[in-house]
C-alpha cells in the first residue's frame, strides 16, 4: 500500500485545495501518470503518482486537505485494496477514528453534535455535506435540538470567515509586521510628460504601456547603483545582493492578491516588461500561475489601482528589504512663471527595512525614480 500525501507545495502554504482526480476511484494508476489537482493560494499543482496501483479516494473534489495529509491509497491489487476497506471498516466500528473537515467540524460545533452522531455514517472522513446530510435528515424530526450555536473559535455564527487566500496574505502581512523594523518616504511626482510620452510609445510598441509597467522597468535598472536595495535578508545583520532584479508586482483583479515576478527586469526593454506584466494580468483574472512566476523575488511593487488612492504605506514581503507603492493620478494646481496651471501628479511611497536602508538612502532612490520620470521620453521604445 502507498499513501498518497500533500507535499509541503510552497513556502506560504500550509493547505490547498483537491480541485479534481485525474483517476476514477478503483481505477489502475500507473507510476508517474497524473493522480489529482490541487490549488493553493498561488497556483494550481498536478500531482502524480509515485507507485503502480489501485485508487483509493479518501477525500473528492473541493476538499481542503493540509500539507502531509493522506489524501488516498494505492493498492498493489484488489485483494489488498478490500482488506484495508474492511478492516477500516471493523475499526471504524470498534473504536470511530474520524477525520473530520474544517468545514464540517464548524457546522458540528454551531449544532452542537458529536462525532458519535457522524459515526453511524460508516464514514472515516466526514465532510461539510455530511453533516448538512444529517442536519437535513434530523430536521423531520420532533426534537431538532438546540439552537446553533457559536463555532469552538467564539465567533459569532454571522462571522464572515477569510478565504484560504486571504489567510495567505494575512500570514504574510502579520510576519512582516512582527520581523521587520520599517520606514516609510512619500515622493511627489510631476508624470505629464511622461504620461504624454508613454501614450506615443504604445502606439509605436502597438501595446497598452503605463506608467506601472515604465515604473518596474526604471526600477530594474537602478539595482547596479543601488545593490542593498534588491536581495535577500540572511539576518539581523547581514544581507545577499540580487545578481539580477526579480521585481514583483502586486496583482488583484477580483481573483485574490498575487505577487508575480517581473524576472530579470534590469535586462529587459520597456516592451518585454510591458508583455510580462500583460501576461500577469491575465493570470491574476483567472486566479492561475505557474509557481515559477511567484517565487524568487528580490524586490517589489504594490500598484493601487483605485482612483483618488493619494498614498500608499505598502507591506515589505519577508526576506526582502522595501517595497515600492504607486497610486494613482492626480491633479493639482501650480504656480508656473506667474501662471496657475494644472498639472498630472502621482505619489510614490517607499518602505524600507531601517536595517539596511538609511533615510538618506531611501530619498537618493527615490529622487533618481522621480527625475526618470518627469525626463521621460518617446525614446525609451526598444531599450
């Protein structure tokens, strides 16, 4: 018999979801033939399996299993495959071990039953359906039993719960906050000319080109003036440079937050950016990415797409020294040689670990960003 157990799938996740079998259940499984999909927070996983033999299911589409959870068997023959089965069985009937969903242990908790209400199911796993299986089949009944109740977490039963995606980031979000002394420098910037400009060079590339993707690329190309600012934190005291610019870009198109990796953006032309991040977008939308597009990231951009955003404080992923914020445009009257005139601004805030990065550091990245900017010009096309 072979167990079939989630491996450790990256290095933010604890749980996924099985979205799908690529086996019917009995079914012959040939070593290396794929066994099932999985999802997690980033990206959709196929695993495959690593011996010969007869499918067991022990848990169906749309379950959450965790990282080193058996999610089925594979028996050498059906022989094999009916021992277990019974003997499972006897056992579930001697002594119930149940493995009992998240879901399902919530629902439990809110109607106050027990796992020897579940046991007569003849069940080792029991699921959310289940127990509204039961709920349903119990509500004919002249005694429904008492009222739900709060789940084991005491929240209220109205509570609304934070999706498996969403307690990736909170994860994320919470360790920064706990390991990482930042600082936070807000830099104005006057983006007409670039504004104008990059309408041309989309034109001209015949590609949508903004000012995130012109933003990502001028990022890019400052990681040989500026090492310590792309990298890897080892400790408290010491820091690995990037040998190359792996810039993530903060995506949300209504499918979750992802982080892709523009990779090797100091090497790349305005156009390639513009392609990579395209390609991003579309991913982001149908909540699917390669794991290679995720990882390896050694510095980062947050892109607040919400008009009238004015500013930013971003989060500074773990490992990783600051992370860049840009908002969006904005109009403001100035004074211009004795005229009032209107003018397109934006707001680039960057956050940076007070470790690495001193004050008068962050202002001099931040003044090179804002003079590439405001110099921008249509001949940035094919560099």
């Amino acid at each position: 018999m072979h167990s079939i157990v989630i491996p450790k799938l990256n290095a933010n996740d604890d749980v996924c979801i099985l979205t799908a079998w690529s086996a019917a259940n009995g079914e012959r499984v040939s070593a290396g033939a794929p066994l099932a999909v999985v999802e997690t927070s980033k990206t959709t996983l196929e695993l495959v399996a690593e011996a010969d033999g007869l499918l067991l299911r022990d848990f169906e589409a749309g379950d959450e299993a965790r990282v080193g959870q058996t999610i089925g068997y594979l028996f050498p023959d059906e022989v094999a495959r009916a021992a277990f089965l019974d003997s499972r069985a006897r056992a579930a009937t001697e002594t119930p071990n149940l493995h009992i969903t998240r879901k399902a242990r919530d629902l439990m908790d809110r109607h106050r039953l027990i796992e020897s209400d579940l046991a007569a199911l003849g069940k080792s796993v029991i699921r959310e359906s289940d127990v509204r299986a039961l709920l349903e089949a119990r509500a004919g009944e002249p005694d429904r039993g008492p009222p739900p109740m709060p789940a084991r977490t005491g929240r209220p039963v109205e509570a609304i719960e934070l999706t498996r995606h969403q307690r990736a980031v909170a994860r994320t979000v919470t360790a920064s906050r706990r390991e990482i002394p930042d600082a936070f420098l807000l830099i104005k910037i006057d983006c007409d000319r670039a504004l104008d400009s990059l309408v041309a060079t989309s034109a001209t590339a015949r590609m949508q080109i903004g000012l995130l993707e012109a933003l990502v690329w001028l990022t890019g190309r400052l990681r040989s003036s500026y090492p310590h600012f792309f990298g890897q934190v080892i400790d408290d005291e010491s820091f690995l440079p990037a040998k190359t610019a792996h810039i993530g870009v903060t995506l949300d198109q209504g499918r979750g937050l992802f982080v892709p990796v523009v990779r090797d953006a100091d090497r790349l032309t305005l156009e390639q950016v513009a392609e990579t991040l395209d390609e991003y977008r579309y991913n982001a939308f149908r909540g699917e990415f390669e794991e290679s597009a995720l990882g390896e990231g050694t510095f980062s951009v947050a892109f607040i797409a919400e008009p009238d955003v004015v500013f930013s404080v971003p989060v500074i992923l773990p490992g990783q020294v600051c992370m860049l914020s840009l908002c969006a445009v904005m109009e403001e009257l100035v004074f211009d040689d004795g005229e009032v005139r209107a003018r397109r601004v934006i707001h680039l805030g960057l956050a940076y670990d007070h470790r690495f990065i001193n004050g008068r550091e962050a202002g001099a990245f931040c003044r090179d960003l804002k003079n590439a900017i405001e110099s921008w010009g249509e001949d940035h096309v094919g560099r």
